[in-house]
C-alpha cells in the first residue's frame, strides 16, 4: 500500500498533474503536511484501509481546499477515485461499499448502513460537538499563518466566542464528555468493537472524532486504560498500525 | 395475530395453565392490565410483530414478576417461546433473530446486528436516563397499590430523591432532552427510519424509550409535528396501529 504525501496542492498541481494511483484522498492538514487532523478524512481513510485499497494522499492546508475540486464542494475528505470525484465522508463510504462488493465490508449489511447513518450524528452531535469546545485553540495552533486566520474569522462566529475562551475550563468539562461517551461505555461490556468481533465502518465514525483530537491536541480527553481508551488504541493497531504512525499532538 | 389479555397471573396461573399458544410475553402493566409501558417490554413486543409471530402477553404488575419464571430472572419482558424461556428485551430479539430466519429481519445483517447493541446503550444511557427523572411519578401514579410501594421503596434510592422531586421542574429540561435526541434529529434528514426505508430492530429500542413515555405519563416530551415526533406516528402506525391501540397517559 502506497501513502504517499507529496505536500499540498497548487491550482497547478491539482489540475494537471498525472496520478501515481487511480486513487487520490484529499485531506485537511496543518503546517506540518503529516498533521492530518479532519476527524471526516479520518473517517474516509480508515474506509479505504478496511477495503484494503491502494490509494495515495494529498494534505491539504484549509485556504487551498476551494482549489482542489470546485465542482465537488468546499470540504474534505475528497476522493478521487478513477473518474469519480466525491466529496464527504458519508458519500466516499457508501461509494466504496458500492463499488468494491467483493471487498470486506463496511457496513456488514443493509441493517449496518441504515445504523451508521444514525451513529455518524451521535458521533458528531453528541461527541464531536463537545470536543471541538475543548481543542478549537489547539487545532488553530497547528495551522500555518494564513489557516490560522481563516480558521479564526470562520469559527469564532460559530463558537460565539473567541478560540480561547471555548477551550477555557476544558478540565471541567471532561465528565459531561464522559458521559456522552457512556453508550460506547456500555456497549464495550458486549463486544470489543461497534462493529461486532471486528471494526467496520461505525468504529471509524467514532474513531476518527477521537483521532482529530489525537492529532491536533496535547488535551488528553479519554483515559488510555478505560474501556474506551482500550478500543481507540486497537482502532490504532488496526492495518499495521497506520493511524498510530501519526504523532500525538 | 392474538393479542389476549388476561390479566395478571397468580402463582397458580402461572405454573399450571396450558397456554393458548405456544409463545408467551410477560410484560409490566400498572393498575389497568392494558397499561403496559415497560420500555424494554415494548422493545420485545414490537421485534414479536416485525416477526410476523402469534403470541399471548401476559401484563404482570412489579410485585408478581418474581413468579414468573425465577430461574429466568426478576425483571420484564420474559418470552416463553415453547421450550426456551428467554428473560431480557435484548436477548430476547437475539433469539427470535436466530429461531426465525425466513422471517423478516429484525437486524438486516451482522453489522446491523453489531451496531444495534450501540443504539440500544445510547436509547438507554443518553434517553431513557434522562426520560425516567421527568415521568418516574407518573408512573408511580399508574401503578396498582402493592406495586407502588415497591416502586417507591426500589427507585428513591436510585434517584437519590423522592420520586416529587426528580419530576419536579421537567419543564425546563426539555431542551436537554431535545439535545439528546439530536441525533436522531439529524439522522431523519436522511431516512424515515434507523432501519433505513423501513423499521427494524434500531426502531424499536428507541420507539419503547418514548413509547414507555407515552403509556405512562401525560408530560408531553416531543412536539408530535417535529421530525422525532413524525417518525414516532409512523411507529405508532406499524402493525395496524397496534401500539397506537393502548391509549396515552
């Protein structure tokens, strides 16, 4: 399997360059290429592995996303696969479901697709949500300059705050985490995966919402020994332990 | 389909009748035999009817649950389907998933099955906790005299609160709730129901939660025209309206 990071796209680079696979994922990275932090390319990534893929990829900075594919949309993950260009996650896991049958499965079934669609909004109302209050500033710090600036005007409106004052008193808010995480919790009594006996691609919804923390922030949001922080680190061993390679923050 | 209601079962009832078919549920009633709200109970009933199964229930107030079958367990729903008797909503669909296979599915698959143990720990721990601390006296209301001493004396410790004073100011914790249900919320943008174009099994862990509501207690918590309160109707109009039949607190 080929990842290779060739840095981020120019207009130029995008448009003209030929391929080294038919493959081409499309990621949000920081300053440093290798800090791919999008909790949705995570997402999109761990699908690929699971369907044992070969695909390459391209770290792309937020200001340089508008360049890669104007016609797909404004976010990442994008996915250029052969003569398909989608945009989001979602879109990228049922396309590879789709596309490639005879590969292991994502979703184990239609019950399992019908299901993710509810587990991708709990991952992201209910976890995601809380999260993004607690490593906004962290996630701004590892962004080049002129990110950093988009990254500032973008969110705080949303936040309704400033970048520091969501982060601020993130320690007390770690209970209320854990008791979003509390399903998950309970669910890990039964099987050490969402997906049964083995992860499929409602582990990866969750997983890459924890792995957008990982990679972006030095804030510890899960103990390491519980139950939960047990499933992120075999998440993590998963296909030769390819999300494990990237450094914490 | 049979759907007697014989009211609740004496020792003797219980040990010596011949049933009138071979599959048997005890559910929790309150005072009135059709006033049968257990979450868990429903959540059985209605993976019963997605099976297309014939069955007698059995309403069975709290303090006679012990004498059902105790080698079975001291909670509610408990199946008896021929030989086997299986106590517990979630094991209880697991059999009747495996016993049925040229039935309707209740999981569509492994990975619906997988991911259905999530849904179930979320309805509970995100839901349901949240529902019991607004309608616990309500349902204490409903229960016949005995059984409201037990429920009482069983769930103030619990709560660690009079059953008044958990219920008290449920108002304002509406939109908590509404929170909570935020992910199903967004999940209705996509599909009619967690099973997909259909119900199955996912449906019905979270239709009891809010059914149990319903049969228990007059607090309105979801505006029947929001995108939750439609999905529950079409809940409410499977199965020939069948858990529509037992009228609201």
């Amino acid at each position: 399997m080929m990842f290779a990071q060739i840095g981020c796209p120019t207009k130029a680079e995008t448009h003209n360059r030929e391929p080294d696979v038919s493959r081409i994922l499309y990621e949000l990275c920081g300053a440093e290429a290798e800090r791919c932090f999008s909790p949705f390319a995570w997402r999109a990534r761990m699908a690929l592995l699971h369907k044992g893929l070969e695909f390459e990829r391209r770290p792309t900075p937020f200001t340089s996303i508008a360049r890669i594919a104007p016609e797909a949309g404004k976010t990442v993950p994008i996915l250029v696969d052969g003569d398909r260009t989608i945009c989001d996650s979602w879109a990228i896991a049922c396309h590879l479901e789709d596309a490639y049958p005879d590969r292991p499965s994502l979703f184990g079934g239609d019950g399992g697709h019908a299901a993710a669609k509810l587990i991708e909004s709990w991952a992201n109302a209910a976890i995601s949500s809380r999260i993004v209050q607690m490593i906004v500033k962290d996630i701004h710090d590892i962004l080049a300059p002129e990110d950093q600036a988009y990254f500032r005007a973008s969110r705080e409106p949303r936040l309704g705050k400033t970048l520091e004052a969501a982060q601020e008193g993130r320690e007390d808010r770690l209970a209320d985490l854990a008791t979003a995480l509390l399903p998950m919790h309970l669910m890990l009594k039964s099987q050490p995966f969402i997906g049964g006996a083995a992860p499929m691609h409602t582990d990866y919804l969750l997983f890459g919402t924890l792995q957008w923390a990982r990679v972006a922030s030095p804030f510890s949001l899960i103990d390491p020994e519980s139950p939960i922080g047990q499933w992120f680190e075999r998440c993590l061993d998963l296909y030769d332990g390819h999300a494990r390679a990237v450094k914490a923050a």
